[in-house]
C-alpha cells in the first residue's frame, strides 16, 4: 500500500495485512535495500503479522532522494508511522537500519516493546574505501560489501542492492559512518535490546560488538553459519530468533 508522507509517495510493506491482536516486527532496511530483503523470513502465522516494511526516501517504491544522516531517516519513519497503532510493535533494524531503530528509540523515544539490532552496531566503522567506491556507484559499493558480507555462494544476491546510477549508497553509507550515537543515554532504553549477528561476518568486529553489547545490556544472538546477509543466508535460523526475541 502507498501512503503521502510528507508529500512523498510511500510504499508501505505488508501493513494493509495488519491484525492488531497479532505481535508486528518493523523491520529497517540496510544500505540502498528496500523490502525485499524480508522475503524469506517465515515468522508464526498465528502469532505474528507478515514482517512490515516502509521503504525510505530514494529505496525499493518510495519517491523522493535518500538522505545522508541516519536522523534524517528516522525522523521520516516517525512522520510514516504517526496513524498507525499498532501495539506489541518491535523494531528489528539490520545494518543501516539498526542505526535507525536505534534512532527511532533514542533519540525519538518511540514506544516500541523491544529492540532487535540486525547485523548491527554503532559507531558503525565504514571504511574510506567503501566511501569511495560507493561514490563511484552503487554497484562497486555492492560489490565490496558482498565480497567481505556474505559467508556461501547465493545467486542473485547483487538484486538486493540498487541497480540505478543515482547516489543511495553513497548517501547511506555516509549517513552509517557519521552517526554516532548518545551513549549516555543508553541506559535510558526502558525495553529489552536484542543483537544478532553472522559468525562468519566480516564487515562486524567482533569484540567491538562485545562492548556495543554490554553498553547497551543487551544479549547477543550468534547465527554461527551466516555472514552479514542472514535473511538469506540462513532465514530459518534467524526467523526462529527473531520469534524468540519480539
């Protein structure tokens, strides 16, 4: 479904199939990724909605030009969000998107039931070279991130990421490496806090995610056989923890 959300055209992932006596899982999408990556997870039917999606400014349906600030989006998020209640909302965020949930929570105060970072931690370190890449094109950015992100052979896994010539990469990878979130406030977050992340992850120090963790409380979920792309590289796994955890 579309909606006008500050005069752009939105799409809006799965919402028309809302059931408000079901649990929701919002999830954020990653770096130029828009709702597709949600496509093989398999959440209860009996339990949960189908995974909600809105694609961001310049991603997937949605109009308009993406943003290079990571509040930017966030902010937009909450505009999108205002006439929907829905309650026993979590807020899954992967990569990029968890510097948004993350937003969303502490910097929004959004009245999510919990918080699951995907694939994500902050400061996010991007690295000079994946800046410039992605200012060459989407396509050399993609190119590094599945290089160093994905742990097995997956065809078509390059569709994920925007084929185009405009700047979304650029512009979110900017928006990652420049967000630096107020860790003074972590101790505010009043719901629990859930990190997953891909044992053979390349692009996620392990021991910096370590401190993430404990700054936040928060308790890591290990997917041992997945990188940084789980939704495809093992969607059963991670569809079970994100049950266990919303």
């Amino acid at each position: 479904m579309y909606k006008e959300i500050n005069n752009i055209k939105t799409y809006f992932h799965n919402f028309e199939s809302i059931e408000l006596n079901k649990k929701s899982v919002l999830f954020i999408a990653g770096a130029g990724m828009d709702h597709k990556f949600v496509r093989a997870l398999n959440l209860q039917d009996d339990e949960f909605n189908p995974p909600l999606v809105i694609d961001l400014p310049g991603h997937g349906k949605t109009q308009d030009s993406s943003k290079n600030k990571i509040e930017d989006y966030s902010g937009f998020l909450i505009e999108a969000l205002m006439d929907f209640k829905i309650s026993n909302l979590t807020i899954c965020g992967y990569s990029m998107g968890g510097l948004i949930a993350l937003d969303l929570i502490l910097g929004k105060n959004f009245p999510a039931k919990s918080l699951i970072l995907l694939n994500s931690i902050a400061p996010m370190m991007v690295s000079s070279s994946l800046i410039e890449l992605a200012h060459k094109g989407n396509s050399f950015a993609a190119d590094f991130i599945i290089k160093y992100g994905l742990s097995k052979n997956l065809i078509g896994i390059k569709n994920t990421f925007p084929s185009n010539t405009n700047q979304v990469m650029f512009d979110d990878l900017t928006a990652c490496r420049n967000y630096q979130p107020n860790e003074e406030l972590f101790s505010q977050i009043g719901i629990p806090v859930n990190i997953i992340l891909g044992g053979k992850d390349r692009l996620i120090d392990p021991d910096q995610a370590e401190v993430f963790a404990r700054n936040l409380s928060s308790k890591i979920y290990k997917i041992d056989n997945a990188g940084h792309f789980p939704f495809f590289e093992d969607p059963v796994d991670l569809s079970n923890i994100i049950k266990s955890a919303a």
